[in-house]
C-alpha cells in the first residue's frame, strides 16, 4: 500500500498527539504527596477549593460536584475543603459523597467562623459525616482568638486536626500571633505567583511552629489566567508543566513548606488539568526564579 506526503504527515501529526496526551495523563502510581507536620500523614498535594463554586444548589451545581470530586480521586487527590459560610457548598458536597461511598477517600476540611457548637454541628449535618479531617477556624481576625473550643473538638474526635485560615492581608499579623501562640496543626492562606506575601510573612513561621500549609486562591482570583490568554507553557517549563493551571500551581508546590494547593472548580477536566500538577517532577529553584521573572514581564 503507498502513502502519499499529506497523508504521512497528518498519521504523524495523530500519533505526536496521542503520544503527547498518553504521557500527561496522570497515573495513580507518581502521585506527590507532602507529610503533614504533626503526626507524618502524607496528603496529595492538589485537592479541590469550594469557595464561590458551589454555593448555589441546582441540580447542574450537584451534577458537577460528582463528577469534580470523581476526577479529583481518579486522579489520585483527596483533599476537599469547604466552609460553613459557603453557601450551600457543604450540603452539596455531603450529598455528593455520602451516596457514592466517598467518604473513607477523602481528607475532608471545612471551616467555621466561631467556637460555636450548632455552627459545627451544622456543617457535620450537612456535609454528612459524623467527623471531618480538619476543622479550620475561619477569618482570623483577632490575635487573642483562642482553639481551645476547637481541641475539645479534637478530643471528642470530631476532628482529626485543627487549623486557622485568612485570605486577608491586613490580618495576617492577628494569623501570625495566633499560629505563633495556639500551634494550630494547618494554616491556610491565599498564595499564587503573583501574590507572594505569604512567602515573607506566614510560610516561615509555619515551618517554625510546625503546621501543614494549604494555600487558597492559588490562581489569583484568576488573574494569571487573564495575564497569559493567547500564550503557550514556555518551553523551558514544558517538561515539569503540561498547562498553565500546572504551571502555576507547580511554582508554589516548588516551595516545600506547602502541603497542598486548593484550586477551585466545577469543572471536571479542569480538576483533571489541576491534578496534573501533583505528577511529575516539581521546578527546582532556579526554574522557579525563571517563573517568576516570566510572570513579572507580562
């Protein structure tokens, strides 16, 4: 059989293609994991954020909660965390996970705004389960706020760790005082790659006092989206990042004292895409200088 010159490079072209799509799918055999400070429990480092993504219930809304929550565990992943502030993102997450059996494969986070029982109790009702993973106290605000209520918590089992949360910069000292002064088992901050004030302020004193790092808003809002709409991955970061979403997730997992990056979605290959950050290799710290002198000439 003979094969004219078109017809051999479009066969070609195929099989790059295949080839290319075959290696940047994720295996459950190369997942990164990161130890959790207190205790060595190691957790995927790329799990699921709910803020804003599911606070409205629909049935589209809870369509795309199984299937996210499906290709973050087909993936290898099993953080999830929430709020009780949320909207209707703990109920729609419960009733996502309780009827598929999900429960035992996650590391299921959520937060509350105060030490208040019903607040909890809420959230336990709501997301269907009798404990969470981590229970977070949310907002901090205030550098006298106490975790006493959240250790009682602990102590009844109704929780497996403890942690403190801010997206706000202004509040970061009240964070630092009252990581500094209760040693939380998480922090949770806002972090992306153009937004680095966690990496001078919280980041340090993590590691300082011992506590597992999640970080919010690893996109920035989206706006490292919008800074490279029309552009390609550099080559340069092509073998350690397939996507955008790899790339910029893979700069903060770069940086050891990050546990676990929390990009929001409810878009299932969006999940898988975001996924692909915790397979493979990670930027060393040259690469990782390189990045952000790309970002900063955009």
């Amino acid at each position: 059989m003979t094969i004219d010159r078109r017809r051999f490079v479009i066969a070609a072209a195929a099989a790059l293609v295949s080839m290319r799509t075959q290696a940047q799918t994720p295996t459950m055999t190369d997942v990164i994991t990161r130890p959790i400070p207190r205790g060595g429990e190691r957790l995927p480092c790329v799990g699921l954020g709910t803020a804003w993504e599911y606070d409205r219930d629909s049935d589209a809304t809870r369509s795309a909660a199984e299937a996210v929550l499906r290709a973050l565990l087909d993936a290898g992943g099993k953080v999830v965390d929430t709020a009780s502030t949320y909207g209707d993102a703990e109920a729609i997450l419960g009733g996502a996970i309780a009827p598929q059996g999900w429960r035992e494969g996650l590391f299921i986070a959520t937060k509350v705004e105060a030490p208040d029982d019903a607040e909890f109790h809420r959230s336990l009702e709501r997301l269907r389960v009798r404990s969470v993973d981590l229970l977070q106290l949310h907002n901090v605000h205030d550098a006298a706020q106490s975790l006493a209520k959240f250790r009682d918590w602990k102590a009844q089992a109704l929780c497996r760790y403890i942690g403190v949360t801010s997206t706000y910069h202004n509040d970061f000292d009240a964070v630092a005082s009252v990581l500094s002064r209760e040693k939380p088992d998480f922090v949770q901050i806002d972090y992306s790659i153009d937004n680095r004030v966690a990496e001078r302020r919280i980041l340090p004193l993590a590691a300082d006092t011992g506590a597992a790092v999640l970080t919010a808003l690893p996109f920035g809002r989206a706006r490292v989206f919008r800074a490279v709409r029309g552009k390609s991955v550099p080559d340069w970061a092509t073998p350690f990042a397939a996507s955008w979403a790899q790339f910029f997730l893979k700069y903060l997992l770069g940086d050891p004292r990050v546990t676990a990056v929390i990009p929001g979605t409810t878009n299932a290959a969006h999940m898988t895409d975001n996924a692909g950050a915790m397979h493979g290799r990670l930027p060393d710290a040259k690469e990782r200088r390189r990045m952000l002198d790309y970002v900063a000439r955009l």
